[in-house]
C-alpha cells in the first residue's frame, strides 16, 4: 500500500449534506474549507442544479486536495424554478427521490475501495461521519442504517434554533394555534427569551395551522434533530450567553463556530474570494459605486436569495427609499417578484428613477459590499448569514424579515442585542422613510446602536483569534471528528 493511501485510510472523511439553497450552501462550504485545511477529507454532496451552478467548485478542489465535490438529483424538472416558499415540491423530491440514493452513496462511500467514487481521482479514506444541514433530517435515518455517527450544522441562529425547540411545548402549553388576531401578544415561556418575544416574532410558520404541510414539515425536523450526536453554530458564544446554556440542557455536545466565513479567514487567510459559494454571478460594478460614495452615507438593501415581493412592495419601497434622501445600492433580483409579475422584474420607475441616487444590481460580493466604508446601514431579510455578516462588519441594521428564522433575528437585532430596528410586518413608503432616517442619521438612537454593534464587532474578531471561543472550538470539534473513524 502506498504511502499516500495508508495517509488517506488513516484521516477523516466526512459527508457534508446542504439544504439546496444559497444561504444554506454559503456557511456550509466555508465549513467544508476549514475542515479541508486540517486535514480532514470532505464530500460535499450538493443537488445536481446546485453542483452545476458553483462554477468555482474545480479552484476550491485545487487548493484543498481532500474537498471533493459529488452531486445527487433533487428528483425535480429541469425547467422546475426551485423556489422557496413553497417547500412542498422540494421536500417532497428530496425524500422521495435523493434519499434512496443518497443511502446507496452512504454505503459505497463507507467503504475502503471509495476512491474509486464519482469524478475524483484523489484517495479518500471510508466515511466516518455524516454532517447534515439541519432540516436535511431525512439523511438521519439513512446514516443511521449504515452506521455512522451523524453531526448537525445548523445555518439558522442558536436563537431561533432554541425558538424552534421550545414550539412542541408552547403548543401543549396552548399558545399554538394563536387564539386570536392580536400579534403583539407576549410570548413568556421560552426560557432565555422571556421578556423578548411577542407572536409576531415566532418563526414564520407558527402564522399557518398545525395541520398545514410546512408545519408539519419542521415540526418533523425539531423532533429528528434531537437524534444528531453534536450540533454545530454558526454563532460565538458572547453572542448567545442567554441561549447556548438553554439549549445545553437538552443537546449534550455543541460547538460555537461563527462567524464562520470570519474563522475561515482567520485559519486560512484573507485571500480567498467570498464569492466561492455563489449560484448567482456578482455585479461587481457596485463596488467602483461605492467608492465615489461618502463614508458611512449608503444604506445598502438586500433581501437574500430566497424573499419575494409583490410590485406594490417593491414601489413603496422604492420611495420609501428616494424620500429619504439617502444613497442606496440595493439588490434586486430577477426572480424577486411573485409569480406573475416577472415580466417587469425591475420597474421602469426604479431603473430610471435611481440613476441620481442609487445603484440597482441583480447580485453583489456581500461581505466586500458590507466591509466597504461607503456602508452605513444595511436593510435586510434578517437571515443569519446576512445578520451575522454585518454583526462582524459592525453595520447597524434595519430588519424586514419574511421566512422561518427571519422573524426571531429580526427582534433580537432591534431589541436583544440591539443592533439595529426591526421593521417586520410593514412596507408602507411613509415607514420606511422613517426607518431608514433613523438608521442613518445622527441622533440618540444610531449612537447606541452603533455603539453596540461596534461591541459585537470586537467581540467577534476575538471569538476567531488563536485565544478565541470559535477558534478553540474548532480545534476541539476537529479532534472529535477524529475520534469518530469508522474502521
């Protein structure tokens, strides 16, 4: 046996599996990175669609030798929008279609002649762990048949995670289903969270009836997730001292790792391109904007990969935007409008009418965007990505969230950590005027808030330095994997 192949049979080898969407591909690769730089070998499994669509996947296999990319059908169309809300048809394939096979990989993969796998030529040692995303539960089931230990890595907060785990007791204790319309109604049973939430800050789905399928669906994900043997954070534990202890006292092993994309900078140096995990091409015309722009004056506006918006919203939003007086770069995407309405996917009104004061672009370099000095403020769909991005940028932020997670970040943004303002439920032009005036103008409130996001944004630095919290959980996690060899 070669030396080569003694190494590789001798190393970990762990299967990353993402839910096939950007915002949770993007913290799983930089995932995927860190483990590759210690040595560590990774498949990452992506849908066939995705796989085609990271076009940077062959440069990231060159610089690390032991990531290795496979793909898997998602069992839809080619012509299939794969569009998220509604889950229900990518649900419904992915356990109905990509779980079989994933179950036949599993077995090929766990074996010593896995080499030999897909279009890899490097050696890989056998499986020895399965790291799901955190509603890809189905993969559990097929892990566990096989016989590997199977870890979790969540993409959403250690927040709203909590959130989500306490939603079978608000249920038995009768607070879901609402009782009635008053959505300002406090919520005081989660523990950590007491004084903090009101209906309309529980995760998106706790708005439809018990019996409806995406219910359902994550209520199916809360109770599976509690079979993992780990779960991973993409969150530093300053962040979440009030949180990560509640959800201690029910998940035995948890490791704090964010801000991740921040931590692989840190281990693997500012030269790698935050694009790497992009499915959309990057303006990066932007940037040259910016540039001309004066520091701290931009509010910068993106609503993810995944939000939509009627017509009406966008044009309130427009002039929310414009009567505020404030320079604005904000992404709007072609898929943005409701189904319908994208024959006009961008305004006439928009295009024409924010030459003189802003810059509209399909996709942007997000962290660079965040980092630039121009930035002042950034309006956000409050996914944790993009509020974990800016929290180590230290940009105060204005939240108008619309899925799953987005609602509980949004409160804990605006009045938990109080980092930003939370807009959510509103898009009227007069409120968003307002909003974004008391973001970006001097005054009482942007001084604490900025105050405060400035003391997250140290507080991040530190959890990803050598002596830091995410760094030495890291090394511990690494460790484990280690430990977890299947011979």
């Amino acid at each position: 046996m070669s030396a080569e192949m003694e190494e590789s049979e001798s190393a970990a080898h762990v299967l990353l599996l993402p839910f096939p969407a950007q915002g949770h591909i993007t913290p799983m690769l930089s995932f995927a990175q860190l483990l590759c730089h210690a040595g560590i070998h990774v498949t990452f499994l992506s849908t066939e669609h995705n796989h085609r669509l990271l076009t940077q996947r062959r440069a990231l296999s060159a610089r690390f030798p032991t990531l290795h990319f496979e793909s898997i059908p998602d069992g839809l169309p080619p012509d299939h929008p794969r569009t998220i809300p509604p889950l229900d048809d990518i649900v419904s394939s992915l356990r109905s279609v990509t779980k079989p096979l994933l179950r036949d990989l599993l077995i090929t993969l766990t074996k010593k002649d896995n080499e030999s796998y897909g279009a890899t030529t490097t050696p890989r040692p056998p499986l020895s762990c399965v790291i799901i995303d955190g509603i890809m539960c189905f993969a559990i089931d097929m892990a566990e048949e096989v016989g590997i230990p199977v870890f979790a890595l969540r993409t959403v907060s250690a927040c709203s995670f909590w959130c989500y785990s306490c939603i079978p007791d608000l249920i038995q204790q009768g607070q879901l289903p609402f009782q009635d319309q008053d959505m300002d109604h406090p919520i005081r049973d989660i523990p950590g969270m007491e004084a903090l939430l009101r209906r309309r800050d529980l995760p998106s789905f706790c708005r439809m009836p018990i019996d409806h399928p995406s219910f359902k669906f994550f209520m199916e994900q809360i109770e599976a997730i509690t079979r993992v043997s780990a779960i991973i954070f993409n969150t530093f534990d300053d962040l979440d001292p009030l949180i990560l202890p509640q959800i201690a006292t029910r998940f035995h092993k948890i490791y704090t790792l964010g801000p991740l994309h921040a931590l692989l900078k840190s281990r693997v140096g500012d030269d790698l391109s935050s694009s790497v995990s992009s499915l959309r091409h990057e303006d990066r015309r932007c940037m040259a904007w910016l540039d001309s722009q004066q520091s701290g004056s931009v509010i910068f506006v993106s609503f993810g990969s995944l939000a939509k918006l009627s017509r009406v919203q966008l044009l309130e939003f427009w002039h929310g935007l414009i009567n505020s007086g404030k320079p604005f770069l904000w992404v709007v995407r072609s898929d943005m409008l409701w189904s319908g309405q994208e024959e006009h996917a961008t305004p006439v009104e928009l295009e024409d009418g924010t030459k003189e004061r802003g810059y509209i672009a399909e996709w942007v370099p997000q962290e660079e965007v965040l980092a630039h000095k121009a930035v002042g403020g950034f309006w956000t769909h409050s996914g944790w990505n993009s509020t974990i991005e800016g929290i180590w940028a230290g940009v105060p932020m204005l939240c108008w969230p619309q899925l799953a997670d987005q609602q509980v970040n949004s409160r804990w943004v605006g009045e938990g950590w109080k980092i930003g303002l939370d807009m959510k439920d509103t898009c009227d032009r007069s409120t968003v005027e307002k909003m974004v005036r008391a973001l970006m103008e001097e005054g009482d409130q942007r001084e604490q808030i900025f105050k405060s996001v400035d003391n997250f944004a140290k507080l991040a630095r530190h959890a990803v330095s050598e002596d830091g919290s995410s760094y030495k959980n890291l090394e511990k996690l690494i460790e484990d994997l280690n430990k977890k060899i299947v011979m």
